[in-house]
C-alpha cells in the first residue's frame, strides 16, 4: 500500500492530476482516504506513540478503534527516469528569422518560456498538453553558413511522443 501526495499550484493541475487518480482508479485500488489524515515521524518515540494512539482513541466520537485507521509507510522513491528524445535540424536561415520562427512555433504548442538560462543559445520551454507536462530545452548553435537547433523534449509517459510528434511536424517550417 502507497500513501501519495501530490502538490499542485493551480485549479487546472489539481483537476490533471485527479483525472490520472480516476483514469487508473478500474485497474488499481485506489482510495482516497475520509476525515483528517495525518503523517507522524515516531522514529525512537514508541512509547510517545503509543500514549498518542490512547489519546486519539479517547476523543473518536466513535467508541470503536475501528474508526482510527493507523498505518506504517515508508518514504520511497520509485526508479523512474524520465524519458528524452531529441531533434536535430539544421537551417541556412538568419538568426533572427529562426528565433521569431522558433516563438511562432513554441507560441502554437501553448509553450511557456522558462527563464532558466541567461545564455543566449539556450532556451528551455514547458509544454502542458491532454497527455502531460513535458520540458523542451532548444540549443541554437551556429556553424560556418547555418544554424543548428537541437530540440530536447523530456518528461514521462505518453507525453513525450505526443509533443515530439507534434513538434517534428511543426519544424517543417524551417524547411522553407
């Protein structure tokens, strides 16, 4: 049995992340716990503990033990890495036309810059789509008589592949 917490910083992902809970709730158990639910660090405090159990079991509106569920979790970390694929294009357009073309595109996958770098070649972008959330990090290098754009696409899940997809086809813009 997991315990999962999941923060969120708006009403758009609490709603993505309940949708992944309810999308898994046919193949998986998944409960979601009533009243007040609550995480003690008891590490060498048994005895505390134990006197806090009496304590709570005191105050249950409801005699029965049976209406204070009490479990021992873990913390884990689960081995999942997240999945990257790149895409390399190569352009004999000035600079200034490929970074207003890069905005157009980034613009109609609803991208959000993401200030992380203050290099000028390096621009990291995050994308929110049905499938998830996945960052895109863009190195612009130049060559003698060319512009090289490296896409980095990296997130989890079906995610990656949607919006690699989606920006393979849009980076024939490049191409005219």
């Amino acid at each position: 049995m997991y315990l999962i917490t999941s923060k969120y910083d708006s009403d758009a992902e609490r709603k993505r992340l309940e949708y992944v809970f309810e999308k898994w709730a046919e193949k998986l158990t998944i409960i979601k716990p009533e009243g007040i639910i609550t995480l003690l660090d008891d590490s060498g405090k048994e005895d505390l503990m134990n006197e806090f159990i009496k304590d709570l079991y005191s105050r249950s509106s409801q005699v029965s033990k049976d209406s204070i569920v009490i479990y021992r979790i873990e913390k884990t970390e689960p081995d999942i890495k997240p999945e990257q694929k790149e895409l390399n294009l190569e352009t004999k357009q000035k600079r200034e036309t490929v970074e207003k073309l890069l905005s157009f595109i980034m613009a109609r996958q609803k991208a959000v810059f993401k200030p992380e770098s203050d290099l000028p070649f390096l621009k990291t972008y995050e994308v929110n789509s049905k499938k998830g959330t996945v960052q895109i990090t863009v190195v612009i290098r130049e060559k003698k008589d060319a512009l090289n754009l490296i896409f980095t696409i990296s997130g989890y899940g079906y995610a990656v592949n949607f919006i690699y997809n989606k920006l393979k086809e849009e980076l024939k813009y490049f191409e005219v």
